[in-house]
C-alpha cells in the first residue's frame, strides 16, 4: 500500500484517501480559441511517460479535499516529496539524493 502525504493536512495516509488527477505544472493556452487543433489536442491529450521522478497532481478526495502536487519514482512507485498546489516545482537533483 503507498502512502502519501497531504501537505494541507500534514498527515501520511494510504493511498485510498486520495485521487491521482494527471501531470503536474500543465499550463492552460491564454486564449484557447486561438490555438490550433494540433496543439488543443497535444494539450489535453499528450502527457510525459518518463522512467523516474515524475511530477504529479493528486486530491486528498477523502481528506480536505484538496489538489496537491507530487514527486513520484515510477519506477520505485515511492513519493519523493509533496508539495501545495501553485508552489514552485522542487529541484530533482536534490530530491533524487534519498533514491541513491
């Protein structure tokens, strides 16, 4: 079972409290109706496969319900750090020391 920390509540609780809501730091076009179709479409559907420390979004669902970000390993599935929606993403080097 994983378990993550929500950063509003300061607690770690497994992983059935919360929803996993897609890549993190996912930048919405300023004025949609002047985007192409090819860059809408890379925009919703097109998303990072990386091997590693991966930035997520997740809600703690059953909890605050809150959105929060996160640094995961998909390889090792352990959560690096999380960190509130809207702050600054965390520097990998640093957060890839714990891994080694």
């Amino acid at each position: 079972m994983l378990l993550i920390h929500c950063p509003y509540c300061n607690e770690t609780l497994p992983e059935v409290e919360f929803a996993y809501a897609g890549e993190a730091h996912i930048v919405r076009p300023v004025n949609p109706s002047e985007v192409s179709d090819a860059d809408w479409e890379a925009f919703l559907f097109l998303r990072e496969n990386v091997k590693g420390p991966h930035y997520e979004r997740w809600r703690h669902l059953h909890g605050c319900g809150r959105f929060f970000n996160a640094v995961r390993d998909t390889v090792s599935d352990k959560f690096l750090t999380t960190y509130e929606a809207g702050a600054p993403r965390p520097d990998l080097a640093s957060l890839t020391e714990r891994l080694k």
